[in-house]
C-alpha cells in the first residue's frame, strides 16, 4: 500500500468531515461513500491500494469504516492524516450522541414512547445485522454450526470471559478444520509505516489489553475502569459495529453503570445519525453512574474505544501481505468470524428483544420494520425515525 500524492492534514480533515455529516446506512455504505470520494473523485489513491484497505479492515478487530479512513489518511498526509481523518469522521456523531444522553437524562425520558421504539428499532436493525453477517461470515454448515454453539455458550454463561473464550476458540477451531480460499490478487507497493514503529504500537496495543485490568484492579480506580471496558471493547470486537453491543453491554451494564433500557436507547438512536457505530460509546460514557461521565465521560469512552484501531492499523500494515497470504491466519480469521456472528446472535434475543419487545403491538412493529429493512432496502435512520413515532402514538393511546 504506496503512499499516494502528499496532501495536508488540513484537507484530509475537511473531506473526511463532510463524510462524518453525510454517511448514513453503516460500515457497508460507509466504504462506498469512501470509495467513491477518495478514489473517483478525488483520486488519493488507486482502486487496488482501498480494496487492500478494505480487506485490512476486515482482517483487524475494530470498527471496519474508521479503520479504512484511519489508512487513507495515513496515506495521504502521515500520522497527523491518520488523526485527522479519525477525527473529522467520527466527530458529528460523538457530538450528536454525547447531546442525546444529556436530553435523556435531563428530561427524563426514560419511559418515553417513542425512547421505546428506539428499543424496538435496535431489535430490528440488529436481526437484519445478523441476517447479513451469517450470509458473509457463516455460509457453510461447518461455519454456522460454530455460530450457533458460540451463540448457545454465550447465553449459557453471561459473563466477559466467555466472550473471550468464544472468539479464542472460533479461531482455533478454524486453524484446526477451516479452509478457506487465498486472497485475489492484492496491491503489493511498499508500507509508509516503518517496522520498528509498527512493532512498538503492536507492543503497546498488547500491554494496554494486559495491563489496563490489572492497574484497574490493584488502584481500584472507576475511571481507570471505564478506560479499560472500552479499550477492552474496542480490543475485541471481529465483524463490524453491531458486534460491540453485547461486548459493551457486558462492559458497562452488567456493572451497573448505564441502565438497560437506557443502553438500548441509546444504540437505537445510533443508528438514526451518520457516522461510525462505535460512537454509541459518546452517550455510554456521557451516561454513565459514576465518574468520569457527562462531555470528560463521552471524550474518554470514545478515544478508549478507538485507541485500539489506531495501533492495529500502524501496527500491522507493513506485515499485511505475508498475513493475508497466510491459509493460517486466513483459517483462524474465518473461525473467529464465524463466532462473533454466534455473540452477535446471543445478543439479539438477550438483551435487545428480551428488553424491548414486551407485547404484541412491539413484535408486530419489529416484524414490519424488518420487512422494510430486508424487502425494500430502507435506509436504517428512516426506520428509526418512523418505530419512535409509531411507539410514541400506540402508547398515546394506550394500545399494547
């Protein structure tokens, strides 16, 4: 992956700005409104440099959109354009979110109908992610059972460790009985990152997952706490945005920091505004119990939780090649996918619709926003918008 022309960090914030205002739809559309600007567009770099781009992304725990934009900015303009990009993109939704944990909060809307309709939304948007995941990542009966014994452990034992275990042994498993095809052919041009540089954020990335627990621990600080759940999240999460919620929803509900029904809420809101899911931890750490939380809060859960992508993708892109010609990693890659489509499925009965849907009236909303989703192809932010207007009029007038 060459360096393309230079450009400055300045310009590289300003378009990738305008793509955090304007990419509705999730990690999917995200990398098409990003091809079509930085590669038809403006051409920063080639059609082969972003398909490798792309399949890094996939490859690395983490938010897959951000993590392109992440390496086209390191690209175009150096660390400072990595930042740059990172930042313009994913400001308007921190911005947006972090506001809605405060109008949450401030107004006590926390039995609001429509706030239940952005439960009902969660449910439907995340059943169609998982109807799209296990059609990617699982395909084959050897690959879905796996998704099904990861989701049924994962019900079974509540409890991060297991989310742990899960994703370890997919990847196992897939080292062991997985064979997956080797890669089309991939751009092959020198890294800009330097091996001692890439090396030492890989070392750093590996002590901050170690470490964080253990300082957590022994200082017995929340905030160093809060640091450590979404590190941890950010750490961990193979296959896209939506696999963060049960990750996060072990994080900071299962301690008592953020209310169920409120945690719920806030990702059905997340998904009504552009920009990268992962910013659904600005309203969990604006909302969080303890301190730190309000504007500190929301700033230190979302550099937390994207902290991790930023030393994978230095990390990593000057061994991406050899990696990616592996049939090892490809094999373990394919396991460890296969398995997070089983936690995304866990999560989608517990806690999403076991929190939300509650009646009739809920499942027959579910089903329809479902039927709009899959069968006409609705933009996600348009669903949620009409689940919390309908929640709102049934529960007007008193039906379910």
């Amino acid at each position: 992956m060459a360096r393309q022309r230079e450009g400055s960090v300045g310009e590289v914030f300003r378009v990738a700005l305008l793509l955090g205002l304007t990419s509705f739809g999730g990690p999917i559309a995200h990398l098409g409104y990003f091809r079509r600007e930085y590669v038809e567009r403006r051409r920063w770099l080639s059609d082969a440099t972003y398909a490798d781009l792309v399949a890094l992304s996939q490859f690395l725990p983490g938010p897959a959109s951000s993590q392109v934009g992440i390496g086209v900015g390191l690209l175009r303009a150096g660390y400072g354009g990595a930042v740059a990009a990172w930042l313009a993109f994913t400001l308007p939704s921190a911005v947006l979110l972090t506001a809605f944990a405060f109008l949450a909060a401030g107004a006590d809307v926390a039995d609001s109908g429509w706030i239940h309709g952005l439960k009902l939304a969660a449910v439907a948007i995340v059943a169609t992610a998982v109807l799209s995941m296990w059609r990617n990542l699982a395909p084959d009966l050897p690959r879905g059972l796996l998704a099904l014994v990861a989701a049924a452990v994962i019900l079974a034992i509540h409890s991060p460790f297991a989310q742990l275990a899960v994703i370890a042994g997919g990847g196992l498993i897939g080292w062991a009985f997985l064979r997956v095809p080797a890669p089309v052919e991939i751009d092959e041009s020198p890294s800009p990152v330097g091996r001692r540089t890439a090396g030492m954020a890989l070392a750093l990335f590996i002590g901050l997952l170690a470490g964080l627990p253990i300082a957590a621990a022994v200082t017995g600080l929340t905030g160093l706490a809060v640091v450590e759940s979404f590190y941890r999240a950010g750490s961990l999460v193979f296959g896209g945005g939506h696999v963060v919620l049960p990750l996060l929803n072990e994080a900071v509900v299962g301690p008592g920091w953020v209310d169920p029904d409120q945690f719920l809420a806030g990702y059905g809101a997340a998904q009504a505004i552009p920009g990268p899911l992962f910013t659904f931890a600005a309203f969990l750490g604006a909302s969080l119990r303890p301190e730190p939380n309000g504007l500190a809060g929301a700033a230190i859960a979302v550099g937390a939780i994207f902290l991790p992508s930023f030393l994978l993708v230095i990390g990593v892109f000057p061994f991406w090649h050899r990696l990616r010609a592996s049939p090892t990693f490809r094999n373990a890659l394919a396991g460890t996918n296969a398995a997070v489509v089983g936690l995304l499925l866990a999560a989608l009965y517990d806690p999403v619709a076991t929190s939300a849907v509650t009646s009739l009236v809920d499942v027959a909303l579910v089903v329809a926003a479902l039927g709009v989703l899959i069968l006409r192809d609705a933009p996600p932010w348009l669903v949620v918008a009409a689940l919390a207007a309908a929640a709102q009029l049934t529960a007007a007038a008193g039906v379910g």
